[in-house]
C-alpha cells in the first residue's frame, strides 16, 4: 500500500487560499475521504498474502503468556526475599570470622616465617667461616640484610628483628674488612717519587685458584668489587697512563708477580709514539696475565678494567700522543699509513685484550678530521720555523740584488696572432718600469732569504694539498709576514736603536720582502692547479712591510740627526755672539760630525743600494752643512778672527764632506745648501768688492743661495760701518 500524506490531503480539501468556508462545507468531503480509505484498506487487506486473522489470535495468546510469566517472577522475587537473603547474610557473617581467624594465623606464621629465614641465613653464615668460605658468607650475611630490608608486619616490632640487624651489619663490616685485606694482598700498587724520577710497583697475585675466585665473587656479591677495580682503574690514569704519555718512561715485568714503571722527569721531552705503545704493551700484557681469569660466566677484571678505562685512555691516546704523530709536510704525510697501521694493531691487541669493545672506540677516529689537522700542525710548524728565523741574528749577511737592470727588449712574438693581447703588452712595457721587476744589488741579512724560502716552502706544499690544507696554508703564509712585524722590531730592539748596520739590514729587509710580496700571489695561483673559492693575494702587505723598513729607517736617521745637532750646539759655535774668539771645542765639534758621518758611511756603503746611500748621506750632510750656515747667518757681529776660524773650520767640512760619498760629484747633486756652504766661506774671507761683485746687482751666485736679508745680515755682522758698506747695502735692498 503506497504511502498516504494526511497533510496533503487535508491541504487539498481545505483551500487556504480561499477565505469564505465553513467546517459545515468540508466536513462531507473529509467524510467522504475516510469511507475512501477504509475501502482501499479492505481491498488491500484482501489481496495480502499474509492471514491476518491468524497473526492477529497467535498475538492474543503470547500476551496472556507473558502476563503469567510476569505473576510467577514477581512471586519468586518475594520467596527470595523472605527466606534466601537471610540465609546469605548469615553466610557472610561466618565468612568475616573465618577471615579475621585466617588473617590472625597468617600474621603469626609470616614473623614465624622470617624468624626460621634469619634463622637458616645465620647457619649458612656459619658453615661458610667453618668452609673458609669468603664468598658463601657474604652471600649468607648479605642475602639476610637485604631479607631484614622488607620485614613481615610485626616482625620489626620484636627485639629480635633490631638485634639480628645490627649483628648482620657487625658481620658484614668484619667481612669486608677482611675481603679488603685478601684484596689488597691480591692487588697492591707503591710510589717512590723523587726529583728525577718515581717508581711505580705494581704487585698482582691474582689467579685461577679457588682461593681468588671466591674473594672476587664475595667482593662481587656485596657490590664492592666494581669500587676496587674502579680505584685501581683511577689509579692507573693518573699516576701511570698520564706520566706514559708525557715523560721518559720504562715498564719492566720483574716476575710473574711484579712490574715496575719508572718515570724519568726530562725537561722539554715528549716520548714517540712507538715508546708509548711499547710502555702499554708491555703493562697490559702483565696485567692481562692475572687479570684475565673469569670468576664468572663471562666476567672478568679485565673486562671490568677495560670497561672503565677504554673510553678515557682512548682520548688520551688521540689527545697527547697520536694527535702528534701528524706530520708537517706533505712527503711525511703521505707516508703516514707506516704510523697508522702500528696504531690499528695496537688496538687490535687491545680488542684482543678486551681492553677496547670490538665496536665503539677507535684510536683512529681522529684521521677523519686529518685535513684539518695537518693543516694545523703544518701552520704550527711553519709558524714556530719562521719565529725562530726571525729570532736570528740579522748581522749574517748576504749580497743579493742586480747591479744593473737589463736593457734587452722583451719578445712579444708568441702573442703575435692576436694583435689585442700584443698591444696591450706593449703598452705595459712601455708603461710599467723595468726597476719593478729587478732588486737593486745590497746587503740583505740571511735570515730574510730564509724566511723567504720558508714562505716558497709553504706554498709548495699548499698546492699539493686538498682545498682546506691550502687555503689554511695560505693565511699561514700571510700570518709570517704579519708576524714578521710584530716579532723582529721587539726581539732586535736594542741593536735596531744603537747599531746603524742593524738599521740599514732591517731597511733592506723589510724592502726585499716587499718587493717579493708583489709577485708571489701571482705565484701562487700559478702553481695552484684549480681555482680557488678565496682570493689569494699579498700585495696588501707590501706597503705594511715597506712602512715597518721606513719606519725605523726614520727613527735611526733622526737620532743621527740629532747627535750632529748636540754635537755643535754643545760647542762654542751656539754661542758666537758673545764671543770674540772661538775655543777648540768648535772645531772639535765639527770634526766629531765629520768622523759620525765617516762611519755611517764606512757602515753603510755596500749595505744599502748605491741610490739610496747616497740620498741617506745627502739628507745628513745637508742637515749638517744649514746646522753650519743657520749658526753664522743668525749672528749680528763676528770679529775677524773669528771670521777666520770660521772660513778655516767651514773649509775643512768643504774638503771632507765629497769623501763621504761613493763620487766626488755626488755631493753637489745631494746636498741642496753645499754651493750656498761655497759662498758663505767666500763671504767670510772676502772684501765688501768681492761680495759686491758676487752679488753682481741680483745675478750673481750670491744671489742665487741667499736671501737679501741673510747677506744684509752677513755683511752688518762682518764689516765695520762705512760708506761703502752703506752703499752695498743700498744696493741689496
């Protein structure tokens, strides 16, 4: 039957859009509806499959059914409650009396129970003394502390329980006190030091005896003897494996018993690694002897000891020793397979010892990081090489340098396919300076050639060597010249202010190293077989060394400048005006300036580049030759005697000063005031016509090398008042 919408229906016959009904008007078709439906419902109910009447009678009868099941049920339920749940409760009243007599009765058999159990620990303690048992004793004593530990309710409220844990605890304090007597007749260990040297003695008896295998299972039971191993364990990295590694050592097995260690104090002494691994050889190997006896399955002290000590004197191995095997240079390292296949056999004994695990430590971890660690032991090495050249005495030295710059042109011919290339090359010819690329002939110190070589040396290497080798390399070679800096101006400071030939050497130095600096990136890169990710250059160290060269080149040439200028102003030359006549100690002053001067010169010539001698000297002997004019130019009267000193003293300087140049003529190139020294002495021995005519109305000499002022001044201070002089003096205004 399809589903009827009532809603539907009764929209249907009821029109709400429709305003004008009554309930009169629809109640006869909703009538009329319901007779509809109530014959589709018979005609549906005829044609079901299904009898109706049938299901109808069998649902009248299950429901009288369960209302009489319901009647008995409830009848049950009051029968239970009148008569069964008495029976329960006095049930469950005898079950809490049953329990209470139970619980009673466990309480007293548990005391009962640990009473018997300290009883029998007691006994077994007793039969294990009576067998010299170390091991059954403990076992017995310590089973019993840790039995009193958790005691039975009521037990720890009995005398009993207080006294039998106190007497187990006397027991076991005895018995360690006598386990750690076998233990150290076992194992003892004494150090004589001394000044020079300490002996260590290590004395083992320890074996597979009945006797030694139950010390170390009653040590082991009471959990003492991963502490004594533990000591002895401590004891060896301290006083044996440190002095091993760091001083002259020698291991001798005396006995099957006995060992001795012997510790020679040296003074800047490091044993080789072959010394080291022999030494513990050597020592394991005794102690692998009485250590190795399993007291149980599958433990033994030396497996106990190597558990303690491998990952520490695995450090230690890499740290002070192995770590130091790592060569300088590339040829060493790549011969280093000879070291590092001693140290996988040394730990192979190791492992085979059961010092080391088969898995875990390896003595050759630290070859993962060898890059980095030869790069740093190569930039120690090189370093700590170039400090000491740097420490030597700089009065070693060497000739070096070219007398003259070639003059054959250079060939472009190779270049001559691409005519850009060829012309950029030429115009570098024509534009850079020859003199760049050529170092003038002077003396150098030895050491500077050293350093030098040392810094080719650095580079060689680096080129042979992976990216992180090189580049650490290449900072090396630039920390020398950094270092050359700081280093030798403080180490030689004293020669460097006192000793001119210092001087001039350091000068030469410093101007060598720079003038290799300009080239040896190019160098560098030109060796080097791949680009690098860094830049690699050294010219912003050129104009650093130079400086450090001039710097106290400067220094030296002001203290000579100012021992000349003491020197005459010490004499009687500062004081001319108030004298008449000039003592000995003017000329003697001016003397002591010409023999100062000799002997830079007898000091320097040779050293320094001809060119630079001679502009040195020039500089000196200038600032000596205005010191002489400065002295007679600011006076106001001179007498004729003194005049004459003057032209004597002034014309000795004339003779001598050419001397002390490598020509006669380069006195006159360098020294800007020597024609004006010339004339000044003229003046002084001439006559006021003479210095007229040398005046020659503006245009002559005197004109030229004095201002009007000076030679106004010169002739009021040498000539008496005339009307001549007036006349002269007219005419240089």
């Amino acid at each position: 039957m399809a589903d009827y919408d009532v809603e539907s229906v009764i929209r249907k016959i009821v029109d709400a859009k429709g305003s004008t009904w009554s309930p009169h008007e629809k109640i006869p078709l909703i009538a009329k509806e319901l007779e509809q439906q109530k014959a589709d419902l018979r005609l549906f109910l005829g044609n079901c499959d299904f009898d109706i009447n049938a299901i109808y009678n069998e649902s009248t009868e299950l429901c009288a059914e369960s209302k009489d099941l319901i009647q008995e049920m409830e009848k049950c339920k009051k029968e239970i409650e009148q008569e069964t749940m008495a029976e329960i409760l006095k049930s469950i009243e005898n079950h809490d009396q049953i329990a209470k007599q139970l619980e009673s009765i466990n309480f007293a058999w548990n005391i009962v129970s640990d009473i018997v159990k300290c009883g029998k620990y007691v006994k077994n303690f007793d039969e294990g003394r009576e067998a010299q048992s170390f091991s059954k004793a403990v076992e017995s004593v310590y089973d019993m502390l840790k039995f009193i530990e958790t005691p039975a309710e009521g037990f720890e409220q009995l005398d009993l329980y207080a006294n039998t844990k106190n007497t187990a605890r006397l027991i076991l304090d005895s018995l360690l006190n006598d386990l750690y007597q076998a233990w150290f007749r076992m194992i003892s260990y004494t150090t004589q030091p001394d000044t020079s040297k300490t002996v260590i003695t290590l004395n083992i008896n320890i074996d597979d005896s009945l006797v030694s295998i139950d010390v170390l299972n009653a040590l082991d039971k009471c959990e003492k003897l991963s502490e004594k191993i533990s000591e002895f364990a401590d004891f060896l990295k301290k006083e044996v494996f440190v002095p091993i590694l760091q001083h002259d050592c020698l291991v001798c097995v005396e006995s099957d018993e006995v060992a001795t260690i012997t510790i020679n104090y040296k003074q800047n002494y490091t044993p080789t690694y072959g010394d080291v691994i022999g030494n513990l050889r050597l020592l394991f190997h005794f102690l692998n002897n009485k250590f190795n006896v399993d007291f149980k399955p599958d433990k033994s002290i030396m497996r106990m000891l190597g558990n303690l000590i491998a990952s520490e004197l695995c450090e230690m191995l890499i740290k002070d020793c192995f770590i130091d095997t790592i060569p300088n240079n590339i040829n060493d390292l790549q011969r280093y397979t000879l070291v590092t296949n001693d140290i996988a056999d040394f730990q192979n004994f190791l492992t085979v010892l059961k010092i080391f695990p088969p898995e875990g430590l390896s003595l050759l971890s630290y070859m993962d990081r060898i890059d980095v660690l030869f790069a740093d032991r190569s930039s120690q090495h090189f370093l700590a090489t170039a400090r000491t050249i740097m420490m030597k005495d700089l009065s070693v030295t060497m000739s070096i340098g070219v007398e003259k710059i070639p003059d054959e042109p250079v060939s472009f011919d190779i270049f001559e396919d691409d005519p850009h290339v060829l012309e950029a090359l030429e115009t570098f010819d024509k534009t850079v300076p020859k003199s760049l690329f050529y170092f003038p002939r002077c003396m150098i110190s030895k050491t500077a050639q050293e350093l030098l070589d040392l810094v080719y040396m650095v580079m060689e290497q680096a080129v042979q060597c992976s990216d992180v080798v090189c580049k650490k390399l290449y900072y090396t070679a630039r920390l020398i010249f950094e270092l050359y800096d700081a280093v030798v101006p403080y180490h030689h400071e004293n020669y460097l202010h006192t000793i001119p030939q210092y001087v001039a050497l350091f000068h030469n130095n410093c101007m060598f190293l720079a003038h290799n600096l300009q080239m040896l990136g190019d160098k560098w890169l030109s060796l080097l077989d791949r680009e690098p990710q860094y830049a690699v250059g050294f010219i912003d160290l050129v104009q650093r060394v130079r400086t450090l060269g001039h710097r106290h080149l400067a220094a030296h040439m002001q203290q000579q400048r100012k021992q000349i200028l003491d020197n005459i102003r010490s004499s009687d030359l500062n004081c001319i005006v108030v004298k008449d006549v000039l003592s000995e100690n003017a000329e003697a002053a001016v003397r002591q300036c010409l023999r100062q001067l000799q002997i830079l010169k007898n000091v320097w010539i040779g050293v320094f580049p001809p060119n630079v001698f001679t502009r040195l000297m020039g500089t000196l002997v200038n600032m000596f030759v205005e010191e002489l004019i400065h002295r007679v130019c600011s006076v106001e009267d001179i007498s004729m005697e003194m005049a004459s000193q003057l032209t004597d003293m002034y014309t000795l300087v004339v003779q001598k000063s050419p001397t002390l140049f490598q020509s006669l003529s380069d006195v006159e190139q360098h020294v800007k005031s020597w024609i004006k020294l010339q004339e000044l002495i003229f003046v002084l021995g001439g006559s006021l016509k003479d210095i007229e005519n040398h005046w020659n109305d503006g245009c002559g000499p005197l004109a030229v090398h004095f201002t009007r002022e000076e030679l106004r001044n010169l002739i009021k201070a040498l000539f008496q008042n005339t009307q001549f002089r007036a006349n002269l003096l007219a005419k240089i205004k």
